[in-house]
C-alpha cells in the first residue's frame, strides 16, 4: 500500500509515518521545506502541489492522510485579537490546503482502485461542541469537516471513500502539554479508524478511538 500523509515532518503526522512503514507499506510524507525522506510541500502553495505531483508521477495513492494543520489563534483575545492576517493564514492551511491535496492528487487515487482520503479534522469544529474560543481554528476545522462530507458524496462514484477525523488532545506542539493522550495512542488508534474506511463509512467524523462524533 502506499500512503501519502502531509504534515509528517513532526507529531502525529510523523508517527504515523513510522508505523505504516513499519508495517511494511511505502510512505510518502510531506512538510513544508522537505528534506531527508520527506518531500516539500506547503499545502496553501498550488505551484508546491503541482511539484508533489510531478514527483510522484503516475504512481496510484491508496491512502492519503491530510494531516497538515495550524492553530495560531491559541490563547487570543476576542478583544483586540484574531487579526485578519491569522484568519487567512488558517483558512489557507487548514482547508485550502486540503482541497488542493485531495484536487492535485486525485488521478493518483484513481488509479489505486478502492483508494482512501482520511481528513484531520477536530472535535473543536463540531457545531454540537461549541465551547467558545479559538475562532479561527474552530472555524477552520468545521470548514475541513463540511469539505469532507461533500468529497466523500462527489468521490464515491469514482470507489474513493472520504472519512473525516479527530485525532484527540494529543501532547504535540500544537496540543501542549496538557494533551489527554500521546501520540503513539492516538496514531494507534488512527490507523485502525482508516483501516476500517470504506463505501459503508464514508462521510463519517469518528474520534481517534472510533466514537461516532456530532457534526
């Protein structure tokens, strides 16, 4: 199987890296400036896409895992915070970016067959879970989410299955410290919620231990 995850350079997108190619599968991953096994990709750039694409050439995809994200309104103040600048920022990454994943490398998961796209989204982006805060991220993760549902409608006449996920609070740089899980437990987790993918589930927005999520 070859998996494409972006966002590998770190985190949960660089253990699951670990673990499928542990598992014997081919891994391409991605972070912005590249480097070492990792190819360069700044998922809000259509010409770094392009790139990715040219590098991959014709090679079919069977999993492909959107897993790069930001979150640089942590800790703003409604007052006087969330500038115009953080806005677009997250927007690009957080859902741009990940249409243009999925646009740039579709005849990559056609040509796989029964090919899968698994979408990090967060619980944060539930519109059952409104909590308050984090504006733009919370937005952004909802914007990820409702772009998962409808390319899991669009795709599956093509055997492409689209499922959209919460990887949990996980101690990363972007979670703190005072994440509720490790990344190892969440990756776990991951990799078996994508193994189970597929026509019957996709559309679904399930948590990293396979809870059926609000929308």
């Amino acid at each position: 199987m070859h998996v494409v995850i972006t966002g590998a350079s770190r985190g949960i997108g660089r253990e699951l890296s670990e673990r499928y190619a542990e598992a014997g599968h081919t891994v391409t991953g991605t972070s912005r400036v590249g480097g070492g096994a990792l190819a360069p990709l700044d998922v809000t750039d259509p010409s770094s896409h392009a790139a990715l694409a040219n590098r991959l050439e014709e090679r079919p995809i069977d999993l492909l895992i959107c897993n790069a994200g930001i979150y640089p309104d942590k800790g703003q103040p409604l007052e006087g915070g969330f500038p115009a600048s953080i806005w677009a920022e997250t927007f690009a990454t957080n859902v741009t970016g990940v249409f243009l994943t999925v646009q740039t490398l579709l005849p990559n998961l056609e040509r796989a067959g029964a090919a899968k796209v698994a979408i990090l989204s967060s619980r944060l982006g539930s519109q059952a879970m409104a909590e308050g805060g984090s504006y733009a991220y919370r937005a952004s993760k909802a914007a990820a989410l409702n772009l998962g549902r409808n390319l899991a409608v669009d795709l599956a006449p093509r055997g492409i299955s689209v499922g959209v996920y919460h990887p949990g609070w996980v101690r990363t740089d972007m979670g703190g410290p005072s994440g509720e899980i490790g990344v190892e437990e969440s990756a776990a987790g991951l990799v078996e919620r994508f193994a189970a993918l597929g026509p019957e589930t996709a559309g679904c927005f399930q948590s990293w231990d396979g809870r059926d999520l609000p929308f």
